[in-house]
C-alpha cells in the first residue's frame, strides 16, 4: 500500500503509528499516513528548530523565490512527483483525491488549476497583498517607497496550518507564505494529505530547500501543538473546531464564510436574469467552499426565487467521481451527512421556513447511490432574518432564500467572508460600502466564488506574517 510519510525539516520519517484513509466508495484502505504524536510535534518545534527552518529560505532574494514558485506551479500541474516511495503523476493525483474525499475528479482538476494560477502569478499576488512593495525590502529589511523609510520584520519563523479536506482550493491561501520566507508546517487534513503533500515535492522540484517544510498528519492534540508552538498560525475548520482560537492573534481562522448573494431593490424585480449567477454561486465546487452562497436575500420576490432556484437545482444528482458531469461529493462518513440533515430538519420545525426543493426531488434529502452517502442540494425560505436556518452554512449546496428590507441592509448581514451585490441603489450601495461585516465585495454579478488572488482573503497574509516597523535615522550612523 502506498504510504506518505511524516516530513521533519523536508526529511521523510516512517512513524510506527499509522493511519489508514479508506476509498469512499469501496471502504479499502487507499494510502497509510505515518501519524506524529504530540511529543514529536513538540520536538521538532523548538525555537531552535523553527530558526534553522526559516535560515534555510535567508539567502535567497525574493525574485529568486517568485521564480522558483513560478517552477513549482509547472512541476505540480505536469509532472510525475514523489509521493512517498512511490511516482504520482497529475492523474493519478487527481484520482487519489477524489478517491479518499469523493470529489468528483473535475472539481479536483479545477482547484489544480487555481493553485496553479496562484504560484504561477506569485508576483501578482504579493503585489495586491503588499500594495505593490518593492518585494527587495524583505531581502534587506529596510527600504524607501514614495520618500519614505520602510522597514519590515518577521513575526515568526514559520506558519503552522491545520488543514481541511473539504477543497484542494484552500491551499492556495498559505503557499505564498514560502514568497515570503516563511517556513510551512503543515498538518493535513485527515481524508486530503494529497494536495499539501505534493505541493511540498513540486517546491522541492523547483529547488526550495527541504528544511523549510514540515508535514505532520497529526491528531487533535497535535494540531493544537502546532497552532501553539508556531508564531503564526492559520486553521481552517467549522465553528467548533476554529473556536478556541478566535481570540488568538497569532492565528488566522478561516471557519465558516456564511458567504451571500443580494439583490437590491431594483435587480429583484428583474431576478430571472440573474437566476444562473445564483445558481453558480451556491452549486460550484460541491457547494464546499466558503465563498460559496448559503444565502440569496431579496428585497421582494423571494417566493418565485425559492422555487426557480429548487427547481434548478432538483437537477442536480449523484454521479459517478470520473463523470464530467458531476457536481456532487459524497461524504466519507455517511453519518456526517445524516447529522447535517437531522440539524436542518431540526431548525426547519422553527415557525417560518419550508424546505422548498422537499416536493422537487421527491424523496429524501439523503442518499445512498453506489455505495456512498450524499446530501442533495436544499434550498430553504425563510420569513425573515431572524429564522436559525437564514444564516447557516453547510458542506454542500445549501441556501436560504430571505425577505429582507433594503432598510435593514447591510446589518442584518451579519458578518459576510463574500457578498455579491446586484443594485443600482446609491445609497444602498453606500451603506454596504462602509460596513466591515462584509469582507470580499463583488459589485455586479460576479459570483461568490470568484476570487481574484491578488486580493485579501479573511485577513492579509503579509501583514499576518511582517510587522512593519518605525524606524528613523540612517544605518550605521554612530
């Protein structure tokens, strides 16, 4: 059986302990995970061994490094890189993936190709994330810009991230961290080691040093070790998960998006014409993303958009993972899918909401189609904001449609990772121009999920990773 191994300063470690992640479909064992205990996260995450890490990225300047992302985003796209002791082609990538997370293998083909785009425009990214500083600062730790004096020191060593197996996509928000000199400690995601794994082989392939990666498929208690022991942090995960870290400044929390579309007073009355941006942007990419839209909320019409939308997406079925047709994941484990459809039937015996899609599909909101659990895609109307199922999120298309007062926007929003406004209104427009619940802001229609790379994404990875620094005077001077 294939096996990935625990990588200590980019050295391969074969633990005894290891865990198996199983094929979705068939249940067989697919690939072993040598498994880090806490003990050993501990250890290799002294300050002394974080130290050694980052003096392994000092002596190459910045350009240097965006060229070197630039070799890695065609290493991972095109070629046959090390997966363990064994060769992975793209291909076979692509099929692992889908096989231990059951995403259809075209989702997986479009997230490759947002990675891609992301290391392959690296300088495009840090230029939108630095506001277009000269990236030679880094290397020198002092500079000039528009007359005057910048400097800029690191808070940390290295970034550890706890990763989700929800979407390859997500790992396009740390991979500048190596741009920026930062070493990367990586747990992975318990069904998904594939995309952090190979990413850390196509740098390699490029010619990063091995000592700036760390790569631990850990438990709990490790994940912890790694959030606490690295300067910086970042973790992906549901409300529970990311809770305990909310108040920590050191950690980025990338947790639910509660991400929306809004259609102003003018726009509603003409909804039709942009029935296939709300159907995108709640469908795309399994509906697992964050930045997909768990809410459309209208002004008026909300009756006829619930059931166009039902209606649309009642389309939508399981298929098989190499269909291209497919849109649906599965969910690994069949009781995950039940207890999210349990929590929605729960909150839907709250006066004031109907499950619109119940009479569309016809039949149960679970499934079972050849051998794997699905959830079908739900879209539930609400009476108003305040119903429990208004501002939910789920792993998979799932939207509630609400009746909101242009007067009420945008604080009934609540806080918002992507909004897709559609009106003409200007002083609606202004109101949402000016509240910070609302993090990406797409005016017009352009779907939730489009993301331009070049912009923050639920906090700023430079200024998470540099502290800008006041200085004055001149070096050297006595």
């Amino acid at each position: 059986m294939l096996h990935l191994p625990i990588l200590r300063r980019g050295r391969a470690y074969r633990s005894i302990e290891v865990a198996t992640i199983p094929h979705f479909r068939t249940k067989q064992a697919c690939v072993a995970l040598s498994q880090a205990n806490p003990g050993l996260v501990r250890r290799d995450l002294l300050p002394e061994g974080q130290a050694a890490m980052r003096a392994s990225l000092a002596g190459f300047p910045t350009a240097k490094l965006l060229e070197l992302c630039r070799r890695a985003a065609t290493s991972f796209m095109q070629d046959s890189l090390p997966a363990g002791d064994e060769a992975q082609t793209p291909g076979d990538y692509v099929r692992q993936l889908s096989a231990t997370t059951g995403l259809p293998q075209v989702l997986v083909r479009r997230n490759m190709e947002k990675i891609h785009s992301v290391l392959a425009e690296m300088g495009t990214v840090l230029a939108g994330l630095t506001r277009a500083l000269d990236l030679s600062v880094l290397d020198r730790g002092v500079g000039e810009a528009g007359g005057h004096v910048l400097s800029f020191v690191p808070r940390s060593p290295s970034l550890g991230v706890v990763l989700p197996s929800n979407s390859p996509g997500v790992h396009s928000l740390w991979v500048p961290a190596l741009a920026l000199k930062t070493a990367l400690v990586l747990k992975p995601g318990s069904a998904e080691p594939w995309t952090p794994y190979r990413l850390i082989q196509a740098f390699l392939a490029a010619g990063a040093p091995p000592e700036a990666f760390g790569f631990y498929p850990t438990d709990h208690a490790g994940s912890g070790e790694i959030l606490r022991r690295c300067g910086r942090g970042m973790v992906f995960g549901d409300l529970a998960s990311t809770r305990p870290w909310q108040a920590d400044p050191r950690v980025e929390v990338h947790g639910p998006g509660y991400s929306k579309l809004l259609l102003g007073p003018d726009a509603a009355a003409e909804w039709p014409r942009h029935l296939d941006l709300m159907v995108s942007s709640i469908v795309e990419n399994g509906g697992r993303s964050c930045v997909n839209a768990s809410g459309v909320w209208v002004t008026e019409k909300a009756r006829e958009i619930a059931e166009a939308l039902a209606t649309r997406l009642a389309r939508i079925v399981p298929r098989s993972e190499d269909d291209p047709e497919a849109q649906l994941a599965p969910f690994a484990n069949p009781e995950a899918a039940r207890r999210l459809s349990a929590t929605i039937d729960r909150d839907l015996e709250t006066p004031g909401a109907v499950d619109v899609t119940a009479r569309h599909r016809g039949g149960a909101r679970v499934v079972e189609w050849e051998g794997a659990t699905y959830l079908l895609p739900t879209v539930v109307l609400c009476d108003s904001p305040e119903h429990p199922l208004a501002n939910r999120e789920f792993l998979f298309p799932f939207a509630a449609v609400v009746p909101v007062t242009a007067q009420q926007l945008p604080a009934a929003l609540g806080s918002t990772l992507a909004v897709t406004v559609i009106t003409d209104d200007q002083a609606l427009l202004g109101r949402i121009l000016a509240s910070p619940l609302l993090q990406r802001l797409n005016l017009g229609p352009v779907p939730t999920w489009q993301v331009s790379w070049d912009q923050p994404h639920e906090g700023n990875l430079f200024e998470h990773l540099y502290l800008r620094r006041a200085l004055q005077g001149r070096a050297g001077a006595a």
